[in-house]
C-alpha cells in the first residue's frame, strides 16, 4: 500500500517586496545634508577664521576711531560702538556668501553634484541644505560679536528681548548672504569666482549707513546712494534696536529686505541648478 503524498504545507505570508520607487522623504534628504554641510564648514578654518576675525578687528578700529562723531549734533547715541556694533553683526553675515560659495563651488568642482544627480535626492534639498552650516556657524559668530559689543560699553536699549531679536535678524541675514553666495556657485561653477562676490557685498555696506545715520550725511551723492542701498536697511534694523528700542518701521524694511533676498536668491538657484545638472 503506497503512502500517501504529504500534504503541501500552507503557503507563508510574502514580506512585502521592496517598491523601487520608494525614496528617502525630503525632510531626512535635508537633515542628511546638513549635517554634512555643518561638518565641512566647521572643518575649513581657512575660510571660518578670517570671517570671525575680519569684522571684530573693523568693530576695535572704527569704534575708537569714530569717537568724535558723537559729538556730532543729532548723533543717535553718545556710544559709537552702540552705533556701529550693527554694521559689525552685518559685515559677519555677509560673509556667509564666501562659505556657501565656496562649499557649493566645491561640489561642482570635484563631481559631486553629477554623481549625486543619480540618486533621489531632491534639488530644492541639495540647495537649502547648504545653508546649514552657515547658519550654525554665523550664529555662533553673531553671538560672539553682540557679546564683545556689550562687553565694549555697547547697550541695547530694546532690552534683552531686543538682543534675541538681534541675533534673529543676524541669521535671516546671514541665510539671505548665503543665498546670494549659493546663485554665484551655481552660475560660475567655481568656488573661487563663488567668493568674489563677498567684495561685492562689502564696497555695498561702506557705502550704506554703516558709519554715519543718513540724517547726518552731508555729501548729496552718498546720501542718495545710501537712501537706495538695501545695506543700509539691513544695517539700521538691529540699529534701532541698541539706540531706539522698538521701531517697527526699521524692522519691518531689514526683515522684509532679508526675506526677499532668500526666497528670490534660493529660488533662482534651485532653478539654475535643475539646468546646471540636466546638461
């Protein structure tokens, strides 16, 4: 008598099969990115010691060299390092053009972008990703610069809520600088040629109301040049903060300023970069 055939066992439940279009979210794309971004900045002392050094040594030697300007009639502040600490946090900032730049110039430079091309990362997160590490790392340097501000006879007359709200205009600041300096990497495709855009940004902020309230410019030109500078806005935003208290109007025009920068500058480099790595 033959044995019977044993039963076929029931069939297990499959797993799943791995979709292939399933891709990594853009919020871990970006968290991914930065952390490197922040990495390579921090790393790069080249670059970071001069951005930290440059404006504390123009901060020492405009404030003992501008003493006399208080004595100037309708000068806001009998302290001038209260008066020019501002343009200190900006300068600072506007060195984030350099760091951007030349991170992203970098990428292009060495491949990266191209070998990148081919894997799911999203554009919009390869551009704000870049900003990470010049947001920590101004930050940091916006906090050092308000302290030695203080430390140098500096006041805030807004209080110690207008010093959070200084250090918050910084970083929208530095993010809008570093937006200018991420569209200068993706239309050169050269980090160095990135960083020349930093000059740009200084010859504009010494021919803003960085040293002297537009009030008291005697010069007709300056003063004209000055009143359409968008420098001068970001300046007389934390400004109005250490000498005035709470001007809306001042903060209104930085901020606004700040904003508009970083979301045209953003925008258009997303929109170069899709170009620059479908061609």
């Amino acid at each position: 008598m033959s044995a019977s055939a044993p039963a076929a066992p029931a069939s297990a439940p499959r797993a799943p099969a791995a979709r292939a279009h399933d891709k990594p979210s853009v919020d871990l794309q970006v968290r991914t990115l930065a952390r490197r971004s922040i990495r390579r900045t921090i790393r790069q002392p080249v670059l970071v010691v001069p951005s930290v050094i440059f404006p504390l040594f123009m901060l020492a030697v405009l404030s003992s060299a501008g003493k006399q300007i208080t004595h100037v009639k309708g000068f806001p502040t009998h302290s001038y390092i209260t008066f020019i600490i501002s343009a200190t946090l900006i300068q600072g900032a506007a060195g984030a053009t350099t760091l951007a730049g030349n991170a992203l110039g970098n990428d292009i430079e060495t491949g990266f972008l191209r070998r990148i091309a081919l894997t799911p990362v999203k554009v919009p997160a390869l551009i704000v990703s870049q900003l990470a590490g010049v947001a920590v790392l101004g930050f940091a340097q916006s906090v050092l610069y308000l302290l030695v501000g203080l430390a140098g006879g500096a006041s805030v007359k807004a209080g110690f809520g207008g010093a959070l709200v200084v250090l918050a205009l910084a970083l929208l600041t530095i993010l809008a600088f570093g937006a200018v300096g991420l569209l200068a990497a993706v239309l050169t495709g050269s980090a160095q040629q990135a960083q020349g855009v930093f000059v740009i940004a200084l010859g504009l902020l010494f021919m803003s109301s960085m040293m002297m309230p537009r009030n008291l410019i005697t010069s007709s030109w300056f003063k004209e040049v000055a009143t359409y500078n968008p420098m001068s806005y970001l300046v007389e935003a934390p400004r109005s903060l250490f000498i005035t208290g709470w001007n809306a109007q001042a903060l209104e025009l930085g901020a606004g300023i700040a904003v508009g920068v970083l979301v045209f500058f953003l925008s258009v480099s997303i929109s170069s970069m899709r170009n620059r790595i479908l061609a």
